[in-house]
C-alpha cells in the first residue's frame, strides 16, 4: 500500500528526523526565561520562526519534485516520506515559535492555516490508507473500463430482449437506458446521487400521459418490468420479460459498482482541492508574516 510505504521508508528515517527536529526545537525554547520570556521575537524565537519558514517552503517543493523526473535529489517516494513526518513536526516548531501566544491578526491565521494544512494531509494519509484497496474489490482488481464495457454489453442485451416485448415495457426500458445518470458534479459523486429517469407511456400512468419517472437505482423500472411478468398473456412474452428482468438486475449492480467507484475514486482525490489551495493561502500569510515582523522589529 502507497501510505505504508511512504510512512516505513528508509526504516522510518524521517520519523526520527522529526523527532529530532521537535526535541532539539524544545531544548533551544527551554533556554528562554527569567527576564527574557519566550516570545517570537527573541532570537529562539527568530531561529525557531525560520526553521519553521524554510521548513513550509521546503514541504511545498514536493510538487515540484514529482514532475522532475530527472532529478537526482532523492526519490518521490523519499520526499514524500519527508513530508509527512517533517510535516507534523513543523507543527511543533511553530508552535513554540509562537510561544503559545495567539492573538486576532496575520501572524495566528498564517499559524491556523499552517494546522489546516497539516490536518488536510493526515486526512489524505488516512484516505490513502482505506479507499485504495475498497477501489480494488469494487472493481474486482480489474479496471474502470472494464466496468463500463459490462454496462455497454448489458444495454446491448437489455435493448435487444425489450425490443422484443410489449411497446410499453420496450419504451420504458429503453428510456431507463438512455436516461441513466452517472456522476455529475463534485457533491453528486462524493454521494453517488442517482438522477436517473424513466418513461412510461402505458395507460397505467396517470391521466393516460406520457410520464417521466424517477428511477433511482434502476429499480422503479425494474419493479415496473417485475410486475408485468405474473401478467403476461404467452409463454414466450413471459420468458422475455424474465429474461429482460435478469438482464437489468445485473446492469443494476454494474451501475452501483460504477457509482460507487466514482465516489471512492473522488474521495481519494477531494482532499487535495482541501491540500494545494490551503498550501497556497499559507505562503501569502506566511509572507505577510514576515513582512510585518520585520517591519516592526
């Protein structure tokens, strides 16, 4: 698994970097006191702010790295290791940098965003940790495209037996087919909504009219198929519609293997459109940080 790797690379190197990194930042704001109190700007403060500053800078570099593939700096993979580890620690870094002391105004929202932002990679962590292997027995270690030339197959075939029932159940299937919603917009397939419709055209629908009807999960039209089986007048209509009953069963459950990895596949991605735009808003408040305290120095 990708977050096992990154996590026990190189025998965890970089945990123990971190780790380092947190006990040597302590150490050096334990030497504040007396009549110099920890501040931010006392030079452990000043020393302690810059380890933090190039430390966000340097952890941003990391999309930078994945597109050198050239490069002989490390590996992705290293880099990534990295990341995470350095990542956490620089939390602690800014945090005594601060000495705790959080007020109304840049320099406390360059620091919340810098914790938004870590908090935005554990949750990629974790969602690399579980939805991977969810994708993969979803799509029974096969591909996304294989999933949608099943569905393909079974509208074939469904087209095919509906053609040879009653017009009603051949308009209603075929409508349910053409009319079949996958995905959508962002929160429709984080949800895995289902704003699929059907047509019925049978006398049955009110008024006599034609009806567009909802068919979440396919199973409005599904019942509809159902319920007209007990009521076929030959053996032959009767065998088609059993055979056409089965047909959109199983293009049910090809769609909700579709849905549902379309909504993994979002799931694991989400969190960077969380990650990169945060990324961004904490180097312009970092910078105004900077700024502001070097011109009230």
């Amino acid at each position: 698994m990708i977050h096992r790797s990154l996590l026990r690379y190189a025998g965890v190197r970089y945990l123990w970097w971190g780790v380092a990194l947190v006990a040597a930042s302590i150490v050096l704001y334990s030497t504040q006191g007396g009549l110099n109190p920890p501040k931010g700007d006392t030079w452990q403060g000043y020393v302690l702010g810059s380890i933090g500053a190039l430390l966000i800078v340097w952890l941003t570099l990391l999309g930078v790295r994945k597109r050198r593939y050239a490069s002989t700096m490390g590996s992705v993979q290293g880099w990534a290791s990295a990341h995470v580890y350095l990542g956490l620690a620089v939390v602690f870094v800014a945090t005594l940098h601060c000495a705790f002391r959080f007020h109304w105004n840049v320099h406390t929202l360059a620091y919340v965003l810098m914790c938004a932002v870590v908090a935005s990679g554990i949750f990629g962590i974790l969602v690399y940790a579980y939805f991977p292997r969810q994708l993969s027995e979803n799509r029974q270690g096969g591909a996304r495209s294989e999933l949608f030339a099943e569905l393909l197959e079974q509208n074939k075939r469904g087209r095919e037996i509906a053609g040879r029932c009653d017009p009603n159940i051949n308009a209603a299937v075929k409508s349910a087919i053409e009319r079949t919603a996958i995905g959508g917009g962002a929160i429709a397939q984080l949800i895995g909504a289902d704003r699929s419709w059907y047509i019925r055209t049978d006398r049955e629908a009110s008024g006599g009219k034609t009806n567009l009807i909802s068919n979440t999960d396919q199973q409005p039209v599904i019942d509809y198929v159902a319920d007209r089986v007990p009521r076929a007048e030959k053996r032959t209509e009767a065998a088609n519609l059993q055979s056409l009953l089965l047909v959109l069963c199983q293009r049910q459950k090809t769609l909700r293997r579709i849905r549902r990895d379309v909504q993994l596949q979002g799931l694991l991605n989400i969190w960077l459109y969380l990650h990169v735009p945060l990324t961004l808003a904490l180097i312009a408040a970092l910078i105004v940080h900077i700024l502001t305290s070097f011109m009230y120095w």
